[in-house]
C-alpha cells in the first residue's frame, strides 16, 4: 500500500505573518511608550532642580541648549504645584527637593565624634581689633587690643602664600547652595595658584546626622584634603528638628533653647574646619522668596555670626545683605551702580550663574580683608 504523503505548508502570507508577529510588537511598543511616558514624567517633576544644575555648569553649547529646553518644563512644573508636592514629600524625608547636584564626597559613617572644646586658659577668640591711630591695639589705647589691659584676643591668623608648585587648597563644603559656589568657584580663583574641590552635597545640613553627618565628613576632608580655606554654605535644610547620629530627637524645633543647641552645632563644625590652622568664611543664609522662612533664616545667621565673632579663623559673609532689597526684602536682581543682573534662580532660593559667582568673590575678598589671602589666588 502507498505511504500517503502530507503536502508541504505553503509558507504564510504576509498579512498572516504580521499576525503571528502583532502581540510581540505591540508588547514592545507598549513598553516604549511606558518608558517615554516616565522619563516626561520625571523630567517634569524634577525640571526645576535639573534646570538649577545645568544652570551651575560652564558655559558652552551644551549648557545654553539644556537651560534653554528645561525653563519652560520648569514653569510649567513651578506653576501647576508638581514640584510644590515633590518638595514637601522630599522635606518629609529631611531631604531638600530643590538641590543640586551631589559633590564627590563618599558618604561618611554617622558615627558620634569627640567633642572639641577650646582649652579654657586660651583667651577667648576674636577677629582681629580696628587698629588705632597707631596702628596697633583696637583703637582702646592699651595696645592688647582688648582695652582693659588684660592678655591680647587670639587674632586671625594668615592664610600662607601660594606658588605655582604649592598650590592654596580650598574646600567647598555644605548643600545645594555650596554647589552652586563651588561649581563657579573656578570662574573666580585662579587655578594657577590654587586648587579647588566642591564637596556640596544635596540634601543635607547640621540637623540631621542620621542622614549625612557633616561632622564627621568635615573631619574627613581636613585630614585628606588638608583645606587653607574652606567655603561654607548650609543651613538650607535645617529647617527641622534636631536628630543624633542614631536617629533620635535631640532637640525639636520652635523650642525654647533649639537655636542655642543649633549654634552649638555649628561651632563644632567650624571648629573641626579650623583643626590645623585651616580659615572658613562662612557664608549666610540668602534672603527668599517665600517670606515665611525669613524669621527663621535670620536666626539660623545670627547663630552663624555669633560663632564666626567668637572663634579665631573663621568669617561671617552676609550673603542676605549682599542680595536684598534696601527694605530688607527679596529680589531676584542684583544692582552695582547702574547695572542691573539677574542672579536668582526660578525657584527664589538657589542662583544662577552670575550669583554664584557674586558671592565667591565676596568670599574671596572677605578673606583677603580677614586673613590677607593673596590677591593674586582670584580675579574678580
């Protein structure tokens, strides 16, 4: 009996095989479309802190073409409330949805630190007197600079002279305002003379250890970094209750005797920044857009103030005098003479380019007045 031989399969149509084909396609589809989807999403969300920091890079094509694609993104996300929600979710957090971006410092165990306390036979520290009309004293007529004939006030010392084979070591240490200044220190200090590194990091400040203890990073960089001078800028997100190191609550905010304990943090900090004869200028809080935190900020200031008067090697910038209004007030524009620029960012807190630049070189001549830096390390 003859085998019965099965026909070949004619092979499928083309309309057939897109068929067969269609599920897969429409599953990759799909997930392209899920993708594009979140990145819009995200970029609109986050368009106002990534504006901020295509905002601190130097300029060039690449920066003009990100700027000038995110502002619109930014207002829409400004002017629907998007990011309003995604700062109050980041606050919650005790993070800071309108940072920066991070600085190349590795996150620092929270381990509790010594305390460092100045030696009580030390006579108390102070900026160094006016001279008076000879050119001595603080003007009292002693000659010991404290007018009461009692030991001299410890004075600030100098920062040391750099060459072109000992570089000055500066240090950029804080939050997504420090970022900003040590993204456009380079604008300012030349680097013939010096070397800089911007160790901002997004998101943090003295309040909460738990999250990133500055104290212990501070130790780290003076001890690998060995700073002559080291720009402050925090405070920005202290705006909260003091937690330690593990967590707990230490000292809740709107008590009474929060901004003593708050000052207390703050000198630990500039103390460690001072270990081995290094200077700080610290600069100040910036006045803001929303006028409900300037109660606040000016007491974070006077706390930062009162420890630059009292601490040898350390300086108090005004960065709200410097920016405001002559009523005290906040504007975005920065007025010298007849010039008029722009400095503020979108949001009424950070900066843009020009502002940062502004205030490293207040900084730099703050400490050229302060601690004699040569001249020579900036141009402005």
């Amino acid at each position: 009996m003859a085998a019965t031989m099965t026909p070949p399969k004619a092979p499928p149509t083309p309309a057939a095989e897109r068929r067969r084909r269609r599920p897969g396609g429409m599953a990759a589809g799909r997930a392209l479309v899920v993708m594009l989807v979140c990145l819009l999403t995200w970029t609109v969300l986050f368009a106002p802190e990534l504006k901020r920091s295509a905002e601190t890079h130097r300029e060039g094509v690449r920066r003009s073409v990100s700027v000038a694609i995110l502002t619109p993104i930014a207002w829409v996300s400004d002017h629907i409330g998007l990011s309003a929600v995604t700062g109050a979710v980041q606050r919650s957090l005790g993070r800071d949805a309108s940072s920066g971006v991070t600085g190349d410092l590795t996150s620092v165990p929270a381990d509790p630190l010594p305390s460092i306390v100045v030696p009580t036979d030390e006579p108390t520290a102070t900026h160094s007197p006016k001279p008076d009309g000879n050119g001595n004293g603080d003007g009292n007529g002693d000659g010991n600079g404290n007018g009461n004939g009692g030991p001299p006030v410890v004075r600030d010392t100098k920062i040391r002279v750099p060459t072109g084979d000992d570089h000055l070591r500066i240090a950029v240490v804080g939050d997504s305002l420090a970022n900003g200044v040590g993204a456009l220190a380079g604008r300012v200090f030349r680097p013939v003379f010096t070397e800089l590194t911007n160790q901002g990091r997004i998101s943090t400040g003295l309040a909460r250890p738990d999250y990133f203890n500055w104290p212990a990073a501070m130790r780290q960089i003076v001890e690998g970094y060995r700073p002559d001078l080291t720009i402050v800028v925090i405070g920005e997100n202290d705006n909260q209750s003091l937690l330690t190191t593990a967590g707990d609550l230490e000292s809740e905010i709107g008590n009474f005797g929060f901004i003593q304990d708050y000052e207390q943090r703050v000198e630990e900090f500039a103390k460690i920044a001072t270990l081995g004869g290094g200077h700080v200028v610290w600069i100040g809080l910036p006045v803001q857009a929303d006028a409900s935190r300037w109660d606040f900020i000016r007491k974070q200031n006077d706390a930062y103030r009162a420890v630059a008067e009292r601490l040898p090697n350390v300086s108090y910038l005004d960065s709200w005098a410097l920016f405001d209004k002559e009523d005290g007030s906040y504007t975005a524009y920065y007025r010298d003479g007849n010039k008029v620029t722009l400095v503020r960012a979108d949001d009424g807190i950070h900066f843009n380019a020009d502002g940062y630049t502004i205030l490293v070189e207040e900084a730099a001549e703050l400490a050229t007045r302060d601690f004699s830096l040569d001249p020579k390390t900036y141009e402005t």
